[in-house]
C-alpha cells in the first residue's frame, strides 16, 4: 500500500500542469468507475482518508475501526475538465442525502465527503453545494461533509480498476453497471 500527502503534480508527460480532487461517495468502487473515462482525467486512485490510524487497510477500513473513508483521487487537467464539473459528477452519481451510507454499505467509512486540496476547491464545494441546496436538487438536505484533506492511502492493489476488471461481477453488475449508465447517458458528451 503506498501513503501520500495529497499535493497537486505535474504530470510528467505533459508540460500542463495537473490538480487532484478527492472524493468520496460510498463505495470507491463505484466513484472510480464514473470518474475513468472522462475526458480530462488522467488517473484514478481508491484509497482512504480521514481516518486516525496510519496506513490502514480493507478490512479495518470496512469494520469501521479507522475513521478512514473509502475514496478516490482523481487528477485531472483543469484546462479539459474543471473541479467544478467532476463536483457535478459526483453529486449526479451517488445520494448526498444519506448520512454514513450509500444503499447497503453502511458506516462513517461509506460516508458522502469532500477533501478539498486547496481554498479554491473548497470554496466551489461549498457554492455547489449551496446551490443544489437552494435548488432543493434531491429533495432532501445534503449531508456531503467538506473535511480537511489529510494523507490519502492507496488501497490494495486488486481495489484499483475493479469495475474495468470485474465488469461480471455481481456487485459490479448490480451497482456500478446503473452509475456507469447513467454518466453515459448524461454526461456521455466528456467521454473520452
């Protein structure tokens, strides 16, 4: 498992310089998959953050005995995708009304939450946020917490890719299938 403090990179095949959002939408399964094949993302990671204990892994994760959350690192190059718009595609392809869950998975650790990586990112979080609030876009209050970025582990190696690399199995099939179409469906003009 490799820890990083989250910091904003350049890419190094590219002289444009990239920017990383971490989000965390319930299962990082499921925010990995929609956030792969937009045009503009350069790398999903899933991972953890927000927890207390240092390098944490799946299981104490999923039992809920770290404060970790499942989440993604996405980074992106603003000049083809904005943190606006990945915003946007997280809020659309998961239920920021729910606290500490997302449909089955329950817990703090499948919690709607964002970790912005600077005061730019925060402050469009919460402007989002308060629009689709004002919008009264799902009907109910949004819970998404905005938390202080701290360090991001990268989950173990059979998490990264799951969906491209299991699109048969049964939770990708039941879960992840209907999020994939619906950013197709949606957003299918910033594919790749």
């Amino acid at each position: 498992m490799t820890q990083d403090n989250a910091t904003r990179p350049d890419h190094a095949q590219t002289d444009r310089p990239l920017e990383q959002a971490i989000f965390a939408g319930g299962c990082f399964w499921c925010t990995e998959a929609v956030m792969q094949d937009l045009r503009g993302v350069e790398q999903v990671e899933s991972g953890y953050i927000g927890g207390s204990v240092p390098n944490p892994d799946y299981r104490s994760v999923c039992g809920g005995q770290t404060g970790h959350a499942e989440a993604v690192r996405v980074t992106f190059d603003p000049a083809q995708v904005s943190y606006r718009d990945l915003l946007g595609l997280f809020f659309a392809t998961h239920d920021p009304t729910t606290l500490n869950r997302q449909g089955a998975d329950v817990g703090t650790q499948y919690r709607s939450a964002l970790f912005p990586l600077s005061r730019a990112q925060e402050e469009t979080a919460r402007e989002l946020i308060g629009q689709l609030t004002a919008e009264n876009t799902f009907g109910r209050p949004i819970v998404t917490s905005i938390e202080p970025a701290s360090t991001f582990y990268v989950a173990e190696a059979y998490h990264q890719n799951y969906y491209k690399n299991n699109p048969g199995q049964g939770y990708c099939m039941a879960v992840i299938s209907p999020k994939v179409a619906k950013l197709r469906q949606h957003y299918g003009d910033r594919l790749r």
